[in-house]
C-alpha cells in the first residue's frame, strides 16, 4: 500500500474509532428520530450530520463536545435547516438550473475534475447516486440561501434621512474617499483645562501649531502639536474623526478631553477623491404592440408595421402612441420614458436605442414585450455621482442590518416550526446519557 494510501487509512480508521465512541446507537438507520412540519429527520440523518461535524472539529484541531451534547448540537443543526426548507416549500422558491449547475460545477473543479459527466460517473462508481444526493444537497442550499436573501432583505428599511445622516458621519465620508488636512494639538499636565481653552482660541488665529506648542508649553503644561497633513478620514481615530467631520475649513473644533490629555484640531482642507460618475442617457419614447387573446402574433406584426408606414408619412409619434400602444405607464404622455440609463431596458430594447439617432425612430422590433417602435428625442451626459453614493450609502447601511435581521429571521422560523423529538436520547430537555 502506498504512503499516501496508508495515511489516509489510518486517517480513516482512527476517525471511525473516535466516531464509535461518540455516535449514539440506533436500532435502524431509517428510524424516524424527529419531525418538522411535515418532514421527518432521520436517525442516519443525524449519523452523517455528527460525522461531518467531527471532521470539521478535526480539521480546525478542535476537542469533540462532550456527550451529550453532540448528538444533541448534531440535531439541532438539522432542525433549524429542515425548518428553514420548510419556507422553501412554503414560499415556492423556483431553482435556477444555470446557478445548480454553475455550483455543481464548482465543487466538481475543487475535486479535480473539468466537466460534470466525468464527475458524476467518479462519484456513482463509488456509490450509485452520489452524484444526485451532492446534487439535491446543492440545490437545497441554493433555495435556502434565496429564501434568505428574500425574506430578510424585506425587513431591512433604509430611509432617505437615513441615509443623509450616514453620509455625514466618519463612516460615511471614509467610504467616499474623504481627505481631510488637519492640524492637532494635545494639552496634559496642570490645570490642562485652562490652557486648552487659550491654545483653542489662538489655534483659530494661527496654523502654526509648533509655535502654538513652544508658546503655551510651561508651569508644568505640556502642548504637543503636529500637522497630520492631508490624509483619509478612515486613516484617523473614529473618535477624532467624528468631530473633524462636521467642521468648516479653517474651523477649530471643540475641546476633546481623553485619558491622555485635552485635544483641540483645526480643518484646514478637506476633498474627496472619488472620480465624478457621468453616465449617458436617452430621453425615449416608443410604441408598444403585446399579443393577447384578441390580437396574435401576426395582428400584431401587422399593427406594428401600419403604425410604422403611418410614422413615415408623418404622422405624430405621440400622437400615435396614445392612441394605440399598449403600455399604459407610457401611452397616456404620449410613450414617454424619459430619461433612461444604460442596463435599465431588455437588450433588444436598449441595442436600439443606442443606435439611433436623436430625432429619428427606429423600424419595428421585437422584444419579450411584444413590438417596439423606438425614437430618441434628445441625449445627455448626466452626472450621477450623489446617486451612486447614496447607492453606495444604502448598500453598506442594508450591510450592518443584514446579520442581525437575518438572527431575528432564523429564531423566528425556528421558534414557529412544529418540532417533535422521537428520540428522548437527543432532546436537549432531557439530561439523561446517551
């Protein structure tokens, strides 16, 4: 047997011995140990939960809980999920075929394999429909996390106040690429008080902080001064941040009494490096022909095609619009879309768009909507720039709130879920041995 064979043998037998020792017996694999909802877990269930979780113990080099405890934790885990696919089934959320196949194909290439026939017949050679097992497993996660993403994402509530008072904080101006050149002065020794107050009043008269310093430096006062130079807010203590923050250039801020003495600074300048966001964009308008139970796919073709001939002889696009398109949002200003950015339109739509020029409307073209006829009334670069950092704002902010709703999400859907445990050797309620 090769080196490398033995080890993982070893490795293998040593793990079955620790695992004898540590996983409950149970008359049948396929004994029922718990239900949830309308599913039931199972005793093998649990065997194969506490062996992974052993094998993740190991690997972070970790001692294995103490019994009882382990089956207990073992099982936990397994409710909490159940009961979270509960929802899954609850809210029938559909399964991306591309992304199952994507992650599929992620697990396989960590594995060493190119394509998902070789690893599919790899992992049935060994056990048949392993690969459908790690298959349904990934698609499972894949619907949890979707679920997840849905249902704590809707109690997140960001408003535009919000979002004003973050951008306004250190925090804020940090993620946009604030700078600011401060000079700071630090007051200790006796009555610091005093000789802060002076050292604040003529730091508002003078940037020169060593002769501050030299000045105000005497009967046991010490005044240490330095420029910190133009320098990111997120590269200053958050407590001296937050009041350099609100200040004016030129302006001094308030005394800041700490352990170490009594500080005072002064904002000279302050900029942001962030590059401007100019976006192009259309301003539209279009006629839109559906199919429906009275109107087919070749009506419509012909609707599209009469309003395209009449366009040609003249006749007024908004005018025309009103009159016959099928988008109510639009119609009733005459097919109005306004101003529209790139990526906001389906492809065919915006393809078009694109291409043609201001003043003109394109020939008919067809989209998952039904026909189009597109003109273009007038293009612009627009600065987008407090719109992307608002964006930017909202993101971080659903950040912070994301984690703690998705707590509160997870007891909820645990606390709510009918949980009977057949097992009284794995109810955390019951203190006896396993």
């Amino acid at each position: 047997m090769k080196t490398k064979q033995l080890k993982n043998f070893i490795k293998a037998s040593a793990l079955a011995v620790l695992m004898s020792t540590s996983i409950p017996t149970f008359a049948q694999s396929n004994q029922i140990v718990a239900v949830v909802d309308n599913s039931v877990i199972l005793a093998s269930d649990v065997m194969q939960a506490m062996t992974q979780i052993q094998q993740q113990y190991a690997a972070q080099k970790r001692e294995v809980p103490p019994q009882p405890y382990f089956a207990q934790m073992a099982l936990e885990q397994l409710i909490n999920r159940q009961a979270q696919l509960e929802q899954v089934k609850r809210y029938n959320v559909p399964l991306d075929e591309n992304a199952l196949n994507q992650a599929t194909l992620s697990v396989a290439q960590k594995s060493g394999f190119k394509d998902l026939n070789s690893f599919q017949r790899s992992l049935d050679s060994k056990q048949a429909g392993s690969y459908a097992k790690l298959r349904s497993s990934i698609a499972a996660d894949l619907s949890l996390e979707r679920v997840r993403q849905q249902q704590v994402s809707s109690r997140i509530k960001i408003s535009d106040q919000d979002i004003a008072n973050f951008l306004k904080t250190p925090q804020g101006q940090a993620a946009l690429g604030t700078q600011a050149h401060v000079l700071h002065l630090r007051v200790s020794g006796a009555n610091a008080q005093s000789v802060a107050e002076q050292v604040k009043l003529a730091l508002n008269d003078s940037n020169d902080v060593n002769a501050i310093a030299k000045r105000f430096s005497q009967n046991g006062v010490t005044v240490q001064g330095a420029d910190m130079g133009m320098r990111a807010l997120a590269d200053i203590p958050a407590e001296l941040a937050a009041r350099i923050t609100p200040l004016a250039n030129g302006q001094s801020s308030e005394l800041i009494p700490s352990s170490d003495g009594i500080h005072v600074m002064k904002l000279l300048e302050r900029k942001s490096t962030e590059q401007k966001v100019v976006v192009p964009q259309y301003q539209t308008r279009h006629i839109l022909i559906k199919t429906s139970e009275v109107v087919n796919a070749d009506a419509a073709k012909q609707i599209i095609d009469n309003l395209y001939q009449r366009l040609q002889q003249g006749e007024d696009f908004a005018t025309l619009a009103a009159t016959f398109s099928n988008d109510p949002g639009s119609a009733r200003d005459g097919g109005s879309l306004g101003w529209v950015n790139l990526g906001m339109m389906v492809p065919e739509f915006e393809a078009q768009m694109k291409s043609t020029a201001v003043g003109q409307f394109t020939q008919p073209f067809e989209s998952q909507f039904g026909w189009h006829i597109l003109q273009v009334t007038d293009t612009r670069q627009h600065d987008m720039t407090q719109e992307y950092q608002q964006r930017i704002a909202r993101q971080m902010l659903a950040e912070r709130q994301f984690d703690a709703e998705l707590d509160n999400w997870l007891r909820e859907v645990r606390n709510n879920a009918y949980v009977e445990i057949k097992d009284p050797r794995l109810d955390s309620k019951n203190n006896a041995s396993l």
